[in-house]
C-alpha cells in the first residue's frame, strides 16, 4: 500500500519542500480553511441522507457474495452467527453498508481508516510493558478511505447496540449523536496540541475521563482484570496436552479448534520464516528463544468466519507458551466500493501486509510481534495470540452506559485517524457545533432501520431453507 498522498485528498497545493517527506517552511495556506471552506460544497446536514439504489443487493445475496472463497463447511455458521441479532448482521455486513456509504456525501477526505469500525470492534490489548491500552482493535478491512464511513459505521452500530440492551430510541440516537461529537471535539483537541503530543496521545483511561465516560469506569475495570489473565500462558493450559516428549500439543475441542493434518501445519510452520523477514530485527532474538510445537485450526468471529485460521503453539527453555494467531487476509470488502465512489485504490502486493501496515497506522501502540506471510498462495497476517485482550460488549451495557461507551469510542475513532490526516483538515471542516453530530445521528438511526430489515430477510431465508445456518456454536 502507498504511503503517497495520505490525508490529501483534498485541499490547496503546496509550495515543493526542500526535503521530500517534509512539509515547506513557512507551511502556505491553512488546513483549517481549507476544512471548513469543504462546508461550502458537502454541507455537514447532508450526512443525514442515505438514498439507497436499485443496484443494492438484498441482505441473502450480499451473504453469499462475501463468502465466496471462504471455507464452505463454515459458512452456515457464519450465517448463523449473523442471523442472530441485527447488531450481530451488521458486523458480518461490512462490504454491505460500504456499498450503501459510496453513495453518500463525502467531503473526499482521506485517512487511514478501519473500514470495520462498529461498537464491538475496540477493545483492551496489552503493551510490550505489561500495561493495557485500548483502542481500534480488528482491522481486516482497513484502507485508505473516506473517514466518514468509519464514523457512520460507528453511529450505526451504536443504535442497534442500544436497542439489543433494550434502550429507548432517545438512548441510542444519543449513543450515535454522542460518538459523533466526541469525535469532533478530540478532532478539534488534536489540532490544538502539538504534533508529537497529538501523535503520541495514548488511548487510556486519560482518555476515557476526557470524552466523559465515567459511567463505563468499573466496567472498564472489570474487563481490565480479565484482560489481564487473557494471556497465551492461559490459553495453552486450556487447550493442549503434554507429549510424551516433554512438548504440548492442541487437543480438539470441536467446532472452535481442531488438529490439522501433517502436511498442512507443517505448511504454516514452514511459513513462519518469511514472517520472520516481515519483523523488526530487534524482535528476532526473542522468537529465536521459542521452538515451535504444534499448529492448529481456529474458527474466528463472526465478520471472519469461514477463512482460515491458525494457532501456532511455541515454547520456549522453560516449556512457556508463546502462542501466534496466523489468520488469512482477504482483499478489503470496502474496496470496489472505494472504486464506485471515484477513489484512486492503489494496488495492494499482499493483503497480510495492508492489514498490519494499516493497524500499524492507526495504533499508538501495536503488537510487538505484528507480521505477515504466505501460506499455500495465500495472504496471512501474523500476531500474538491472546495478548492480555479483553473487550466490552456493547449489547450486554445497560443503558445508562451505551452513551459514555458511545462517546469513548468516538474519541478513539478520532485519535486513530489523526496518524494519517492533518487532524487540522477534519476539525476545520466538523466545526464547533453538533450540525455534523445531528446529521451522522439521523443516518445512523435511518441505517440501523435497514439493517434490521436486511436482518430479518436473512432470518426469513434461514426458516425457508434458502440458506443454510448453523446456530448456537
């Protein structure tokens, strides 16, 4: 993926640097202007609509185009998993909504964005410290994008969130419209700090007091302490059994993880040298202490159901796991729609690599271990398994907590898309007022409406037996 052209999409040309890579001293023009002069051509009311075409696929066919290439044995559990709620379709319909978001104003802004970014798709993940950070933390669909689509994305999954709880209508437009604003404001607080301040800005609880999400503080801090025993160490005492050789080795536990044969694990293993290629060479010796014992096959959640998965178990002197999630990269859902909308889609050379190169972006701080490699011909990121990770569901908060998760996922939104757009451009064009925050709040309303429509077509189909599902795995 080219770095070439990153947040400037848009905006007035620039004298030539004298160094290519930095900016001109004095910097002509203001990208605050230039941001706000965009009001003028894409009005922020406009993010209200959502005009939807006759060339939208019905929710049944957009299940069926996104599994192909994916494991057919999966597939009516991915279709299970999504017919049940319409929160739950909404995750598994990324190149759906991406569909409907090319046809919605655009200010032509570009970031590094998610492509992914509902409510359940941030979470705790620990440093190379031991402590957590929460942030943005799937990113199989990550592109170079219009920033809008993660926001609407987010707004719309708050909604259906909110209602799954049982929230009123006013909650869950609040959830959106709160999302919105705090994406705004922490836009407008990047663009007034420093640029390494604002670079460095860590997603943590600082965070969390900052967009007033106080509510979510013990929920936080419970899911914090099972966070931190979400460790390989654990994992391993769970799912494997010793050798007679003094190893360990995966034990089957249909339908979630299972052995696979020789040929194939010794494929991934075999694989897990060039991923040594992809790494910082300080992380080498580190990996060199492991030895690796086993691989096996695991089934993901419910957008990646159906690709293909592994687990590597390493140990290392002491017969301490390490364990390595090698999981398969597919081409981004959001990229022909990216072509639809008039987008320049620059040619990706291996999917594994957008996706650690694309969460490298967006994180402040990543996993250590972040690479890619190829297995049998195909793409493949790599990364630690079970890193102290831990997450909050949004549909399991009451309802007095889905505004403050709504407003802190907003701020994350923000800080992740200032690594690669002048946070000054957005801010310009977002302003001081909640016109944008009205706006993406109605759109995310109207479009968690059709989700639900599109959720109960796809239900429809499951009872009528055009579609096979598989249900409580």
């Amino acid at each position: 993926m080219s770095d070439a052209g990153v947040g400037a999409e848009t905006g007035s040309a620039r004298r030539r640097p004298l160094v290519r890579g930095f900016a001109q001293w004095p910097v002509e023009g203001s990208p605050k202007q230039e941001g706000k002069a965009l009001r003028e051509s894409v009005p922020r009311s406009a993010h209200s609509a959502l005009d939807l075409d006759m060339a939208r696929p019905g929710a049944v066919s957009a299940v069926e185009e996104s599994s192909l290439g994916r494991l057919p044995e999966l597939t009516p559990l991915r279709v299970g998993r999504m017919a049940a709620t319409p929160f739950a379709f909404l995750r598994g319909s990324a190149g759906l909504m991406a569909h409907d978001l090319a046809r919605t104003p655009m200010t032509r802004i570009r970031a590094q964005i998610c492509g992914d970014a509902h409510a359940a798709n941030f979470g705790l993940y620990g440093d190379a410290r031991g402590g957590l950070v929460i942030d943005l933390n799937d990113f199989d669909e990550t592109v170079y994008g219009p920033w809008e689509w993660d926001l609407k994305r987010l707004a719309a999954s708050l909604v259906l969130a909110g209602r799954e709880t049982g929230a009123d209508e006013d909650t869950c437009r609040a959830a959106a419209h709160g999302a919105v604003g705090a994406y705004r404001r922490t836009m407008r607080l990047l663009a007034k700090l420093p640029v390494l301040d604002a670079w460095n800005a860590i997603a943590d609880e600082e965070l969390v007091s900052h967009s007033d999400a106080h509510d979510l503080v013990g929920t936080l801090e419970r899911v914090s302490e099972k966070a931190r025993a979400n460790t390989s160490g654990r994992f391993a005492a769970r799912s494997t059994e010793p050798t007679e050789d003094g190893g360990r080795r995966f034990v089957d536990t249909p339908p979630v993880l299972h052995r696979v044969p020789d040929e194939e694990a010794a494929a991934v293993a075999a694989s897990l040298e060039h991923y040594l290629t992809t790494l910082s060479e300080d992380r080498l010796p580190l990996l060199a202490r492991h030895a690796v014992h086993d691989v096996a096959f695991r089934v993901v959640g419910t957008g990646s159901v159906g690709t293909r998965s592994y687990v590597v178990l390493l140990l290392d002197h002491r017969g301490e796991p390490l364990v390595l999630q090698v999981k398969e990269a597919r081409t981004s859902a959001l990229v022909p729609h990216l072509v639809t909308a008039g987008f320049e889609v620059p040619e990706v050379d291996h999917e594994g690599r957008r996706v650690v190169l694309g969460q490298k972006r967006m994180q402040v701080v990543s996993d250590i271990l972040l690479g890619w490699t190829t297995v049998a011909g195909r793409p493949f990121q790599v990364r630690q398994f079970r890193n102290r990770k831990g997450s909050v569901d949004p549909a399991a908060l009451s309802a007095d907590q889905i505004d403050d998760y709504g407003r802190m996922t907003g701020a994350l939104l923000a800080r992740a898309h200032s690594h690669s757009v002048d946070p000054r451009l957005i801010s310009g064009y977002c302003g001081k007022n909640e016109e944008l925050d009205e706006a993406v709040a109605t759109f995310a309303v109207t479009y968690a409406d059709r989700t639900e429509a599109d959720h109960t077509d796809l239900v429809t189909a499951v009872r009528t037996g055009r579609i096979g599902a598989e249900t409580g795995v």
